[in-house]
C-alpha cells in the first residue's frame, strides 16, 4: 500500500506535515495532543467510506479544563468544493468539539468517541458534496430531521467558529502551499442544534442563528441537553461548564 501520508499533496505540504502543524497550532492555543485514530484508506481504493483520509488528534483534560478537545487532521489536504452561490477560491477546512470529560470512565469514552466520529465525518463529507462553511450554515441529512442522539432533541448541525481554545485558533496559516505561500486552513465545529434553531437559520440567515448561539454561551462542546437559544431560560450544564472555562481564559 504506498504511502498516503507521506506524499505531498495539493497544499504542498505531507499528511505527516499537515499533522505536525495542527498538533503546534493546538500546542500554542490549547495544550498537547496525540493522534487517536489513524485513517490510511481514504482515497485509496480501500475504504468502504468515500473522502479524504482523515486522522483524530486529541487534547487531553488538563488542571481545570475538564474536556478533551477533538479535531479531524486531513481534510485541509485538499480544497474542498465550493457551494454554488458561495465566494470563489480555495477552502481549507478542519472541524473541532470538545468533549466533556466528568469522571465516570464510560460516559467520557461515549463522549470522546462520539466527538471524533462526528469531526472525522464531517471532514469527508465536505469533500463528497458541496457545504457551505461559515458561522450558521446548517447541515440537516433530510427534509425531516429526527433527534439524532439517545436522550436529546437535536436534529441537525450548525457550524461554530471554536471558542474554547485562546484567540486566533480559528485560522492557521500553512508554511507552503502548493497554490503559492501563506495559505490558511480554518477551523470549524459542527454543533448539534434542534429544529427551531434549524428553522432560525433558514428564516433569518445563518448569522441570525450564529449570534443568537453566541449570545447564549453556546460553544463547540457536545451538550446533548442545553435548552434551544430561540426560547432561552436556563443555561444547561455543559453551556455553564463552557461558560465558566471562557471567563476564567479571560482573568
């Protein structure tokens, strides 16, 4: 099987190279990482799964962050394909969640198995159909969502620009570039939302629903029973848990 990682690809740059840079940008906005899942049947003929090869990188709960923090390595590889309508150019993209990390052994692994699933999946399916990537587009995989997770009334995905790591995370230039220097990857996170905040989005834009998240303390950490931001009462404890760590990075 020859070597996927090694090569150079569209960016210029390795898989192996691409991997190093995002573990130095997490290592400067967040703390260290190891990459948990490794993907080298992407594109190659031998994946069930069509898209990129992609791997997970983690970073660990540490001191007071109580959450590991999850993204996909490998879609920023290739450009993705651009939505009819959207600005012209190429897009590098890689997507972000963080897990709640609480104590109980099989809940944490549940959580962080499901946040690399989810940006792993994300990182293909941008390279198999056109999405549009900014702040409040939605993703919803039929004309009628149904709650997609045991326990919780979401039924579709937002993206978020990350919040959680220190400013800046959300874009990462590239030290060579195939397509000339300086070229930047941006990161994203695939939030879990419900239907109104679905219908939000198509109503009133994606910046509408983006804003109404933002305001809410809504962050990229999974939080399966948060209360909808369109009838906002009372934060729920993942949304505290995220709030909290945002206002201690701001003492």
């Amino acid at each position: 099987m020859p070597n996927i990682w090694s090569a150079p690809k569209e960016t210029g740059l390795s898989g192996d190279e691409l991997r190093d840079a995002v573990q130095l940008h997490l290592l400067r906005h967040l703390g260290e990482s190891t990459a948990a899942f490794h993907d080298e049947a992407g594109w190659t003929g031998k994946s069930r799964e069509p898209g990129p090869a992609i791997d997970v990188l983690v970073s660990p709960p540490n001191g007071e962050r109580r959450f590991a923090y999850v993204v996909s390595c490998g879609s920023a590889v290739k450009s993705v394909p651009t939505e009819p309508g959207a600005e012209p150019g190429a897009r590098r993209v890689e997507f972000v969640l963080a897990a709640p990390q609480r104590g109980d052994a099989r809940a944490d692994k549940t959580m962080l198995n499901l946040a690399a699933n989810l940006v792993r999946q994300f990182a293909k399916l941008v390279h198999v159909q056109p999405v549009r990537l900014a702040a409040g587009e939605t993703v919803a995989f039929s004309t009628d969502p149904q709650p997609m997770f045991e326990g919780s009334q979401q039924v579709a995905f937002a993206f978020l620009e990350p919040r959680l790591p220190s400013p800046g995370f959300d874009a990462m230039k590239l030290a060579l570039s195939g397509a000339g220097p300086g070229e930047t990857v941006r990161f994203l996170a695939p939030v879990p939302i419900y239907r109104d905040e679905l219908d939000l989005s198509r109503d009133e834009g994606p910046e509408t629903l983006a804003a109404a998240l933002a305001r809410q303390g809504v962050t990229e950490m999974l939080d399966f029973s948060r209360l909808s931001v369109v009838k906002p009462r009372k934060a729920g404890v993942f949304q505290r848990l995220a709030g909290a760590f945002l206002r201690k990075k701001k003492t």
